[in-house]
C-alpha cells in the first residue's frame, strides 16, 4: 500500500512492518507492533491548529516521549537506562561486552515538524528487533536502541545537544548556559525534569562499547523517489552552520520619518535574504534565513534591530565558506549604503562527514542482495554524524515522495516504511548474528 503526502490535519498514521513475535528466553518479550507504536507516538505532542509536533527538549511532550521510549524497551524485557546527559538506551545483551551494534533517532521534533523526522528511526528499531526474533535470529553482538535527547535544537538552538556532550564535542559549561527564547537556560530546564544538570559531559566509556551505530531516518530531500526506491544508504553530510546576523539601524516613526532620513535595518535584512539565494544558487549549496527577531517590533516604527539567522550548506568546506563570505559582504556593502551597522556571529558548525566506508558498503551488499542500493548524500545533520568522530556510523534512508520535511506534511508511505524495518533487521543480522 502506497500513498500520498497528508493533509495537516490528517493522522500521521504509516502501517505495515507490524510484527509482534512471542516471546522466549533467548530473545525479547512481545511488543506492540509498528502500527500500535506509531498511533501511540502520533498522540504525544501534536498541535491541532497546525497539524504538526511540538516536542521539544525538557518539556511534558518529551517526557511523554521519553516514558513512551521506556514503555516499549519494558514490554521486550530489554535492559533500560538513560546515561549522565539524558539518552535513553535499550539493551538485549549485555553493553559492557562491548562491540554492540546500535540504532536509533531521536523522539523531539522543530516547531511544527512532522511525524516522521526521528520518531521513525526509533519506532523502526523496536520493529526491527521484533521482525529479527521472529526470524529467530541469535544476535552474537549486543544489540542496542537509543533515543538521542534535544537533536533538533529547537527550544535552546543548538542541535544534537545529546549526542555533541556524548561525544566530549560540546563543553557542559557551555550546554547548561544554551537559554532557550523564554529564558530558561538548559541546566535549569532539564533540573526541573528530573535530570542532573551538574552530571553532563563526554561518555567515552559507553560510546567505547559500540562497534558500529546505524540510524534510520526519512530522507529529507527526493532522491530515493527520483530512482523509485524505498530505501537507501548515506555516504556523507554536507558541511553545514548557523550564523546570527544582527542588522543595527535606528528606531523612528513609520508616520513621520522620511524615507531619505531612515536607518532601516529591514532594508539590509530583505537584500541580505535575496543575496544568500543568489549566493547559493550560483555555487551548488543552500542558504536560508529561516528565523528572524526585530525590535522595537512595531506596525507603525521604523526597526531599531533585525536579527536574523542564516543556515548554510554545500558540499565541501570550502564552497560553504565562499558562499558564506559571499553573504556577509553583500550586508555589509548594502548596511554601508542603508546606515545600517551589520555583524555576523558563527553560532555553529559541523564539518563535512564522511560515513565510515568500510561500513556503509557493507550494508549496501546486505541490502543489496546482489542488486545495486542507492548511495547518497545528505544536507541535513544527525546524531549519526556526530557520533562519527568517535565510532563507525552509518545511515539508512526510507523514501520520502514529496521531499517535504520540518513539515506536517512530511510523509512516508506504509510499505516503504515497512522496507525501512525490515532493512534494519537485514542490517542488525548481517552485522550481529553471523
């Protein structure tokens, strides 16, 4: 069964891959099915007017997730817990063997997002551990599932906060300090739902016992649907950033002030949006101002300050940081002629990441079966990528018709999702029970 993109108002429901096994001793108890997971999921944190989630990071929607997370490990009677910065693990077999093979997402979601980002990679492995018992698989590996927490960045805007003090990749300093737009910083933010602030930082010892992570996720972009397949693997992550703009004119009455005598820090902003596209366009990258602040914030007055942040992507390094260089001088040259003072702040930056390639081409031969699996590319940055510096990774794409994402009308259909499972079990038995 096929289908369209959904209507925002409309139950992100996807089927298929509905495997709930008995249970024995040599392997998980039963648990619910995909299609139970996902309804059950498909509850917590949606916004009616919208049709989209809002579940972000140390708020009631996530903790729901998070129990919901803690649920499904009980009802397969795998080991639970969740480490010093707030991830949430599920264990078959013991961790401390080391060598373990992992998969999982995220569960929080952007503002308005849609059903599928994160929330299918970790639905996914639970279905995937069930469709792997009922295979009667004997894994020799231990075999986990995590839940990365605040991987959007959403609430405190930095993005795989989990996964970055992890991996020692973000100082626990400067993560308490990360204050989300209602003033409450991320220290005090997760105290208030139970976790120790005090305890973040660098887990070496738990990402030491991991041979290999594999994370399924929707593609966000058409290219698995402009070949016409449903599933494929990733080999490598544009380089990407955030970088805040600060536009500084002077404040004045929109009634009064002549537009020879204004210092409208609108006008810089609007060219500065048009010149990152051209920029982008001309060198093969991306470039969008998707988020903008403005003071005093009136009808009727000219801006004081526009703060606008600029997320940028391309294929290498070196294209992304002309194409960024590019954008800041055309907001300065067109400040100087508005009077307008520009600053640019790099709020933050991941590298280009190239997936362990010994690993990626073996899970396109256990994918393959002989038959060539599309490998591919991706803009968009992930737990996965960087969890990279520190052990094998790699990724797993379910086709995305529409292409649509940070979207209620981001869309999987259910058969694909269905081959999303079960490639994940192809890849957990090739790469642990043999």
């Amino acid at each position: 069964m096929t289908g369209g993109p959904r209507e925002p108002g409309a139950d992100p429901a996807p089927g298929g891959a509905d495997a709930a096994p008995g249970g024995t001793d040599a392997g998980p108890r039963t648990g619910d099915g995909f299609q139970t997971m996902w309804r059950d999921l498909a509850r917590i944190g949606r916004h009616a007017p919208s049709g989209g989630y809002r579940r972000h990071a140390w708020t009631p929607a996530d903790a729901d997730c998070r129990a919901w997370f803690r649920a499904q490990a009980a009802a397969r009677g795998l080991a639970y817990e969740t480490d010093r910065n707030g991830n949430q693990w599920a264990w078959l077999g013991d961790p401390a063997a080391g060598d373990a093979v992992v998969t999982g997402s995220h569960l929080d979601s952007v503002p308005d997002g849609g059903a599928f980002d994160g929330p299918l990679g970790v639905v996914s492995a639970f279905a995937a551990l069930d469709a792997l018992h009922a295979r009667g698989a004997r894994p020799r590996r231990p075999l986990g599932i995590v839940n990365f927490t605040d991987e959007e960045g959403a609430r405190f805007g930095l993005a795989c906060v989990g996964s970055r003090l992890a991996a020692g990749q973000l100082a626990p300093a400067d993560a308490r300090a990360l204050t989300g737009a209602d003033g409450v910083t991320l220290a005090q933010a997760m105290e208030r739902a139970g976790q120790d602030p005090d305890a973040i930082g660098a887990d070496p010892e738990r990402l030491a016992r991991i041979g290999a992570f594999v994370e399924l996720h929707v593609e966000q972009g058409r290219a698995l649907d402009l070949v016409g397949e449903p599933v494929g693997v990733a080999s490598a992550i544009w380089p990407h950033g955030r970088w805040r703009f600060d536009f500084r004119g002077e404040a004045n009455h929109a009634g009064t002030t002549r537009l020879e005598d204004r210092r409208d820090p609108m006008l810089t902003y609007a060219t500065t949006v048009l010149a990152a596209r051209k920029k982008a366009r001309l060198a093969g990258a991306l470039a969008t101002f998707g988020k903008v602040a403005v003071e005093p914030n009136g009808v009727n007055a000219v801006a004081s300050l526009v703060r606008g942040w600029l997320d940028s992507r391309a294929p290498d390094e070196e294209t992304l940081a002309a194409v960024v260089a590019a954008i800041e001088q055309a907001a300065a040259e067109r400040g100087a002629r508005d009077g307008v003072r520009v600053g640019v702040t790099r709020e933050s930056f991941t590298p280009v990441v190239e997936f362990a390639h010994e690993l990626r081409d073996r899970l396109a031969a256990l994918l393959g079966g002989g038959a060539p699996v599309p490998v591919l590319p991706t803009g968009a940055g992930h737990d996965a990528g960087i969890l990279s510096a520190a052990l094998p990774t790699a990724m797993l794409f379910v086709r995305n018709p529409t292409g649509v994402s940070h979207s209620p009308a981001e869309h999987a259909a259910e058969d694909d999702c269905a081959a999303g499972v079960s490639a994940l079990a192809d890849v957990w038995e090739g790469l642990a029970c043999r």
